[in-house]
C-alpha cells in the first residue's frame, strides 16, 4: 500500500515537471489516499495485533 502511494506520488512528480497539471493533480489526489488508508490500516495493526491471548 505504501509503495503504491510513493509510486504516485513520484508519478505526479513527474507529470508536473513536464506540465501534465491533470494527470499530476489525480495522481497526487491517489497517492494521498493510498497513504491514508495505510495509516489507518498501520494504526489498527498496531493496536490489535499486540493483544495476547492470556
């Protein structure tokens, strides 16, 4: 999920550069929900996952 939202992220990167204000503009917009939901998911991983069964 992380890595999905990095290649995004690099993927507007780019299209800004050569003036693609569009495409970088969806793909900054992809990459901020990519990494929301995976501080969410991080976040709720981290919680429940440290639970012991005693």
């Amino acid at each position: 999920m992380l890595r999905l939202a990095v290649v995004f992220l690099l993927i507007a990167i780019v299209a800004a550069v050569f003036g693609f204000g569009g495409i970088a503009g969806t793909s900054a917009w992809i990459a901020k929900i990519l990494f929301v939901v995976f501080l969410i998911l991080f976040a709720l991983s981290f919680l429940f996952g440290r639970r012991s069964l005693v």
